[in-house]
C-alpha cells in the first residue's frame, strides 16, 4: 500500500531506529497473536495493545519536545515492553506460542529492548550535561542507538 510521506519537524520520530523496529515488533506480534483461538481473545488483545504502546509512547514523547517529557515516555514504552516480554514467555510456557514463534519474536523484542535502553541512557547522559538541543533531536536520538 503506497502512501505519501508527509513531512514537518513533529513527523521525526519515524526516522528513529527504535521507533522503526517498535513498529516491526508490533505487526509481527499481531501476525502471530492474530492467530490465537476465540478462547484466547483476551490474552490476545493485552498481548497486541501492549506493543502497540511501545511505538506510541515512542512517537508521544519524540513530540513533547522536552527531553523530560521524551525521557517519560520512553520509561512508559520500555515498560510496556516488559509487559509485552513477560506475556511472550508466558504463552511460550503454556504452549501458546511455538518455539519458532517464540524465538522469532523475543529476537524482535530484544533488539528493540536494547535499543530503549541504550536511547535512554544517552539522553539521560545528554539532559545531566545539560548537552540537549530540540532542534537535532533526529540525530541525537539516534546517536547512541546500535543494531
């Protein structure tokens, strides 16, 4: 499906890497959950909602605009993340989830924890310096965060 991109300084967000691979995390999560029988609904639905946070509260707190704020709410999308992960292990144990689909997408969840944890930790390095400019928040959010 094309559509066209439109751009401004809020739309940044979609050129962060974890923002990027918290959207691959949450169509894969939905091609698998998606799946789940009638009976499962619920577990299902939590699973989906809960990384389909990780990407908003990513983009959320990008449009804040102080590194405060960004910081908050990517506290709330690395918490979401947990959840999300808890809930992989715990269809996995209760034979929800294959090995092969579990492994699939904990690889996907731990890229993308990774990268959380290291954009955190660089902006919390930059708002202790007092190093943090709103203007390069594109390069500045994706300075620190590696593959």
């Amino acid at each position: 499906m094309e559509f066209e991109q439109r751009k401004n300084i809020n739309r940044g967000y979609r050129k962060l890497r974890v923002w990027i691979d918290a959207i691959e995390y949450y169509v894969q999560t939905c091609k698998i959950f998606g799946k789940f029988p009638f009976e499962l609904k619920r577990v299902s639905s939590q699973a989906i909602a809960s990384s389909d946070s990780i990407h908003r509260n990513i983009a959320e707190g990008y449009c804040r605009r102080s590194i405060k704020e960004y910081l908050n709410f990517l506290n709330i999308a690395k918490g979401s993340m947990g959840e999300s992960v808890s809930g992989l292990h715990a269809y996995h144990a209760a034979g929800q989830l294959t090995t092969e689909e579990f492994n699939e997408i904990d690889g996907l969840a731990y890229k993308l924890e990774n990268g959380l944890l290291n954009l955190i930790e660089s902006l919390e390095k930059k708002s202790y310096e007092g190093d943090w400019n709103d203007r390069l928040m594109i390069r500045e959010s994706n300075s620190s965060y590696s593959d």
